[in-house]
C-alpha cells in the first residue's frame, strides 16, 4: 500500500477513514476539524447505550445521550475543581502541539472539545494521549483507582462553516443549557469563560 496519500481527495489526508474500535464508529481525515466527547465511566450506563443503538435513529440517539449527561447522572469526577483544572491544562498542553484547540468544555461527568489535527496526528493519538494522563492523574487527585472514562470517545467531524459554528456554540453554551450557569462566560471550564478579576 503506498505510503505517500497525495492520491486522497483534498482534506482526507489519512488511510484511516471509518473505522470501528469496538462499539462506536469513528471517522479520521487527517487535518479536519473533529468534535469529541469523553464521557466518565459511569455517565451513561453501557446497557442503555446499547439500547438505544438498536431502538433510535441516530439524531434521537445523540440527544438521550446529551440529555441523560447534561441530567449529571454517574460519579461527576469533573465537579472536583482540581480535576478539571487538571483536565483544562491537559487540553490546552497539546494545542499548537498535536491539534489546534478550538472550543472546549468540562461538564461534571463529560468533555466535549473541538480540535484540528495537526498534519500526521490521528484521532486515536490525541484521545489515548489526553484520557491515559488525565485518567491517572484524576484518580491520583481523588484517591481512587479503576477505570475513569468510558473506553471509545464519541467523535464527529466537521462538515461547513456552519456545522464548525454550530458545534462552538453547542460546546460552550452546554453549562447554560444543563442549568449549570446563566452565560457562557460564567463557566470556570470552558472556552467560553470570562475571567473579571
């Protein structure tokens, strides 16, 4: 198979393409835009995802899965202030490194970010990167072990200008629309945060 994927259609720069880990599909085209939610081990139950794979189209889909995370069920690690900074500084230490970072924010049981893959970074990289060092970093702050987040990422990639607007939107107004805070701006973790001081 050749090596050099001049041969791909502009912005598909990797063999990858679909692919499958396991439960969900995941789509990597090289330098685009992807929109990505970890969501903690216990967020959303395993079974309950499964049921919904095999009883909703995939738009009702997503909304119960935003939904049932926005209603803070599970653990909620990420409340600990200490974690989420943890988190944040994690995100923000591979941007310009391994994927520009272009909207993010902590939520008590989830993470959703918008990245632009660098140029030979593929998604699974930059997820196992972030989740295996926050994951054992947050246990070591909470005094915990096992499992932190849930194995496979939800993923999406951009598809326009306006799909890319849209998704910034959805990031950093998820605490205003889970009742977490009145604006954007109030949210100590997120893109959105304004910092008066």
């Amino acid at each position: 198979m050749p090596t050099d994927y001049n041969f791909l259609p502009k912005g598909l720069k990797s063999p990858q393409g679909w692919y499958d880990r396991g439960h969900l599909p995941h789509f990597d085209g090289g330098p685009i835009p992807q929109f990505l939610t970890f969501r903690l081990h216990d967020s959303v139950p395993q079974e309950l995802i499964e049921k919904w794979k095999t009883t909703l189209s995939d738009i009702q889909f997503r909304k119960s899965v935003e939904k049932f995370l926005d209603a803070g069920h599970g653990s909620c690690y990420l409340k600990h202030r200490g974690v989420a900074r943890m988190v944040a500084d994690s995100l923000k230490f591979h941007d310009g490194k391994k994927y520009e970072l272009d909207a993010w924010v902590i939520m008590p049981n989830h993470l959703h970010f918008l990245v632009t893959p660098f140029e030979g970074v593929d998604l699974a990289t930059i997820a196992h990167s972030i989740k295996s060092y926050t994951s054992h970093e947050a246990n070591k702050i909470l005094g915990r072990t096992g499992r932190f987040w849930q194995v496979e990422p939800f993923d999406r990639y951009i598809r326009s200008a306006k799909h890319y607007a849209s998704v910034v939107r959805y990031i950093e107004n998820n605490p205003v629309k889970a009742g977490l805070c009145k604006t954007a701006g109030e949210w100590r973790f997120s893109s959105a945060f304004v910092n008066e001081s």
